[in-house]
C-alpha cells in the first residue's frame, strides 16, 4: 500500500513509522488510546495554522480517502469516508 499524509493543502512526505501505523494500521494497533487521540492531534494542528479544515487522508487504488477530518464550523465539505480521484486532489 502506498500512503501519503496530507493536512490542510500541505502535505508531509516523510513520516515516523509510529505514525503510518497509527494513521494506516489503525485495525493491527493494540493501543486504541493512540487512535483515539488522531482527531484531537488533528484540531490542535488546524488551529495553530489558522485553517479551516484540515484533514489526514491516504492515496490507494488511485483514490485519495478521507480518513480524519477537522473542521472550524463542524459544516465541513468532506468527511472520514468519502474519497476522489486522485487525479482531482
């Protein structure tokens, strides 16, 4: 499986394996606490930058999934689940 975290428009090609496997691996982790805390993790980070969504998705099968979504008014346009094209992200 290729992956790629992404948050917000920026995205980070280089990441801890601790965290692939928390953010792809999710269902082979025995420490729930840690996926617990991804969508707290993910609103601290989108209001330091002063965004009004960010979110951690994952490129497979040439779709990009929306995996964990944050967003500043709770109406946001995409939620855990959905996906696209990759060719439209």
């Amino acid at each position: 499986m290729k992956a790629l975290t992404e948050i917000g428009t920026g995205s980070l090609t280089r990441e801890p394996n601790a965290l692939k496997s928390i953010l792809f691996d999710s269902s082979d982790i025995g420490d729930s606490a840690a996926v617990d805390m991804i969508p707290h993790v993910l609103r601290a980070i989108r209001s330091h930058l002063g965004m009004q969504v960010a979110f951690v998705s994952r490129f497979e099968d040439g779709r990009r999934e929306f995996r964990y979504v944050d967003s500043a008014t709770g109406n946001s346009p995409i939620e855990p689940g959905m996906s696209d094209p990759l060719e439209e992200s």
